[in-house]
C-alpha cells in the first residue's frame, strides 16, 4: 500500500501535491489545532479554577485554625501552671475561706489575664465541692448533663473542638450556635479528681473573618451534613445549622480534623460560560475561517508558479550529461531559497570543476606526506626512548653489586627482562593502564635494589582505567623521573605514589614523590616543557624524558591532554596528566 501511494505521488505533478499538501497539512491541521487550542483553554481554565478553589480551601481552613489554635495556645498556659491546679485541688473551709484564695489566685496566677480572651470565654470545671460556682470557676456538675461535656467525655481524647447548637433554656440567654475548645486539666493525676477547661470561641469573629476572606467563590465548612461556617452568606447565630443542599455544584473538596472535629471544606465551581463565548465571538470565527481558506488558496497559486518554473530550469541543468564538467543555470533568478539555490548551484560547479582538476589531487599528495612525516617522528622517538630506560636499570644494577658486593642479580635481571620485552617490542605505541602499571611495578622494584629501604611506593587504579589504552612508557617516564630527580636527591626514606582514576569525562593519572622537589625557576621551566613538548625539544640537550612522553600523548590525543606539575622544594613533585576519555575511545 505504502508503495503504490509513493508511486501514485510521484506521478502528481508538482501544483497538485502543493494543493493536497495545503489541504492535509495546512487546512485540516489548522481546523484540528484550532479545536485542540479552544479545548486546551477550556482545560487550562479549569485548572486555574480548581487551582484558585484549593487556595482559597486552604485560606479558609488557615483562618479557622489559626482562630483555634490562639485558644489552643492559652489552654495549654493553663494546663501547665501548677498554680491553678493547687488552686482547684485545694479543700476550702467555706465561701469566705474560698472567696479569699480566689481573690489571691486571681492576682497571682496566669489565669487571671486569660479568662477574658480576645474573642473568647475560658471557664474552668472542677470535681470539688468546696468551690463557690462563679468568676469563671465552677463545679462539675454544673456542665455534667451539658450535651458538649458528655461528648467530650464519651471520647478518648485530651483536647476537642466542637461545633454545636445550644438550645438549653438559661436565663438571660438565648439559643444559638458556639464553638468550644475543651481540654482535661489533669496534669496531676495523684489528686484524683477530675478538672475541665471550656474556652467558648466567639462564633460571631470566626463567621465574619471566613465571611470578609474575599474570594471569588463560595465555601462552605461542613460536618458531615450540616453547614457549620460560609462565606456565601450571613450566619444567623440564633438558627440551627443548615444542612447542606449544594453537593451537585461543588468543585472542590478539603477534608481536615482540628482537634477532634472532622471538617469539610466545599468550594463551588462556577458556572460553564463557553458556549456564552463562542456565540458572543460568532463574527470573528467566522472571518477566521474565511481568511484561513481564501488567503491561503490565493497564495498557493502564486507560490506554486514561483516553485515549478525555476525547479523545471534546475531540471533542465540536471537532464544534460557531460562526464567532464558540471553545466551552469544560464538564468538564475530570485533571492529566495530556490533562488540562493540555483546561485549556490552554479558556484559549486565552478568550484567543483577546479577541485577535480587541482585542489582534491594535490590534497591527497599533502596527506601522504604528513603521514608519512609523522611515521617518521614517530620512529625517531621510539629509537630514542629505547636506550633512555635500558641504560637507567643498567646503572641500577651496577650500583647495587659495587655498593653490596654480593650476587642477587636474579631478581634484577628478572625485573629487567619484564622491562627489556617492554621496551623492545615497538609493534604497537600504546599500552593498556594495566600492562603499563605491570611495567611500572617491575621498573620500582628494581630501583628498591639501588635505593633500599630510602624508596617506598604505592600503586592504585581504578578497575574501569585498566583496559584503556595509552603510549607506550608514558607513565613509567614519570616514575623513572621521580626516582631519580626526586628520591636520589634526598638522603631520607621516600615514597613514590602513582594513581590511575577516572574523573567526569577524562583519565587522570598522578605520579607524587615525597622527593627533593624542585625550585620555582626548575618547577615553571618543566611546566613549558610538558605543555610546549615538540620534535625540536628533543633534538635538544639534557633531560628530554618527560618531553618524549609528553610529545608522545599529546600526538595520540589530538592534543587535548592537561599537564600540571606542583612542586616545594624539600617536600616533593606531583604531576598530573589529564587526558579526554573520548580520546582514548578512538585510539582503541
């Protein structure tokens, strides 16, 4: 199927398929996003909305806890002193005994700045039939056959806050609705006997701070099926609670417990207004589709001329063979795409006419020399590094018979072959981390014949470093230079510490000694040598070691390696050699 739509395609001339592109790919696509746009508003509107009916949830129950938790606050005062639990407990003689160490309680104790809260009542219940009921102190049985107190005692709990309607007859009051925060006042449970603190919240402040928030739709804070406070309307304090009528219309819901109470927060949704817009809107779709179909068609048939006629000349200049040149568009017109095209066209085959005949040949001799140049550095450093190493573990061995006068050559002759086999074998310039190291470990052990007990030395690498590869005897350069530049020079014990690691995207490798270090001149001249390492450094006397490794690396990178060096004098050297992992990758 696929094949016979190419071909079918393919024998459309180019005005049609412009149209048929403009039909699938301009019209229906504009018809389609106009509708996704229109529904992805109408979902973008509605989580604003439901975003807005949450914040305005959370305000809402942010101000009704925060009304309580001020309550909360006292009552916990109260519960702590231990002056007002002295005061309850206390056995009084009479009225006047009583009357006297209120008087004294009120002065001296915290409750007295607390019964009269703002926007709240506090009132304290004890199980002493001492006490004379009044001044916001009374006997229990005074609140015993309340409906709040035997709610709050039919419950497990220390501290609960109650929505409720009070329509007990009491003299010179009326029905109406309160919010109570109780809590138990036995901190002191030796005494025995049972204490209570009621703090009568204000329920007119609470209805007006819910009430003034503002917001732009109605909440309503519901237990279980009854309205306790809204911002839609007044609440008349003298009126049971209202149950709630408007589930259908809610948009958002909160759930939350303050103290005991188990609240709902019921945030209605507004009313749908999209098709209220559309049809307010109808002349301006309208000319959005007439301007979407007309202007299009109209520009389709200019574009379309403007394409075909030069994409025909094109097809001309293709059309004409010649095995020996490129043709030119004789008439190249326009400084649009197809225009730049044709222009860019001709200049390609007057470039590409000179290219065959001179540029693409002598390039490829260039190449040849290069690489046959860089062959030849090559192998002048490796004719140079060969008698470096041998001619170091020669005089090692030499040292260690005259200075021992004995024959333990054995293990020096050992250590020398595993360099020698190394060192000889140049079929490849580069090494993996691993055999490198193997030949660093023999190249130390057989310096600890010459140095003794004065060389010491540790080797790290991290298990993912071990296989990749690296030049020949680069690491061992610097080894070697640390023997002796660093631990040579100095009379007491070093140590010689070489670490191979991946950090980020490169391979680092440090070689450390607790040598003779270097002078600041020495230190800055072998930071210019390692950066600026070159075949003419080598043609140079003196020491041209690190150069080589140096000139070697930077050759098989690219030279993208990072040297550093650091050194103090008396202290040591450590030199530091980055080198991109992607790098590597390509050397593999």
């Amino acid at each position: 199927m696929r094949e016979k739509l190419i071909n079918w395609l393919n024998n459309l001339n180019l005005k049609k398929k412009l149209w048929g592109l403009y039909f699938f790919c301009v019209l229906l696509p504009l018809i389609a996003t106009d509708g996704v746009i229109l529904l992805s508003l109408w979902h973008s509107e509605q989580v604003s909305q439901r975003h807005n009916m949450e914040e305005e949830a959370n305000a809402v129950q942010y101000a009704i806890s925060n009304f309580v938790e001020y309550s909360a606050v006292i009552a916990r005062s109260i519960y702590m002193n231990t002056y007002v639990q002295e005061f309850l407990t206390e056995r009084y003689d009479g009225p006047a005994d009583y009357v006297a160490n209120y008087q004294k309680f009120m002065r001296n104790s915290l409750f007295g700045g607390s019964a009269g809260l703002e926007n709240a009542w506090a009132t304290i219940y004890a199980d002493n039939d001492t006490i004379v009921n009044g001044g916001g102190v009374y006997r229990l049985s005074e609140a015993a056959d309340t409906p709040w107190y035997r709610e709050f005692m039919g419950r497990d709990t220390d501290t609960m806050l109650l929505f409720f309607y009070d329509d007990l007859v009491v003299p010179y009051e009326r029905a109406q609705r309160k919010v109570l925060f109780l809590r138990k006042l036995n901190r002191i449970l030796s005494d025995n006997m049972e204490k209570l603190l009621a703090i009568e919240i204000d329920y007119g402040s609470l209805e007006r701070d819910v009430r003034n928030m503002y917001y732009e739709f109605p909440a309503y804070v519901c237990r279980g099926d009854e309205v306790m406070l809204t911002n839609a309307q007044a609440n008349i304090l003298g009126q049971p609670f209202e149950p709630f009528a408007l589930q259908d219309q809610v948009g958002y819901e909160q759930d939350f417990t303050l103290y005991g109470e188990k609240l709902r927060i019921c945030v209605l949704k507004p009313e749908d207004n999209i098709l209220l817009l559309l049809k307010n809107n109808l002349p301006l779709l309208a000319l959005l589709l007439l301007i979407n179909i007309v202007l299009p068609q109209i520009l389709m048939n200019l574009i379309g001329s403007s394409i075909t006629i030069r994409l025909q000349k094109l097809s001309q200049v293709f059309e004409k063979e010649n095995s020996d040149v490129l043709l030119q568009i004789p008439e190249a017109s326009g400084k649009d795409e197809i225009g730049i095209l044709m222009e860019n066209y001709n200049r390609m085959a007057h470039r590409t006419n000179e290219l065959i005949q001179t540029v693409y040949k002598d390039r490829l001799k260039e190449q040849e020399i290069d690489i046959a140049r860089q062959k030849a550095e090559l192998l002048a450093l490796h004719s140079q590094i060969n008698p470096h190493f041998l001619f170091n573990a020669l005089e090692s061995i030499r040292m260690h018979s005259i200075v021992k006068e004995e024959f333990e050559t054995a293990g020096m002759v050992e250590k020398l072959a595993v360099m020698e086999r190394q060192n000889v074998d140049w079929t490849s310039d580069s090494n993996t981390v691993s055999q490198e190291m193997e030949f660093v470990e023999a190249y130390l052990e057989l310096q600890k014949y010459r140095f003794g007990d004065r060389l010491s030395y540790r080797l790290e690498v991290e298990k993912e470093c071990k296989d990749l590869r690296i030049p020949k005897l680069t690491i061992t350069t610097f080894v070697e230079n640390a023997c002796v530049h660093g631990i040579e020079s100095k009379t007491t014990p070093g140590w010689i510490f070489v670490r191979v690691y991946r950090e980020r995207d490169s391979l680092c490798i440090e070689v450390e000694d607790t040598g003779g270090g270097m002078s600041e001149e020495e230190l800055k001249s072998i930071r210019v040598r390692m950066r600026d390492a070159s075949i003419e450094m080598l043609q140079e006397k003196g020491r041209v070691g690190i150069v080589n490794a140096c000139l070697r690396i930077r050759m098989m990178t690219g030279d993208r390696a990072k040297f550093l060096a650091e050194s103090e004098e008396g202290i040591g050297t450590t030199v530091q050699i980055r080198i991109p992992l992607e790098a590597l990758r390509e050397e593999r």
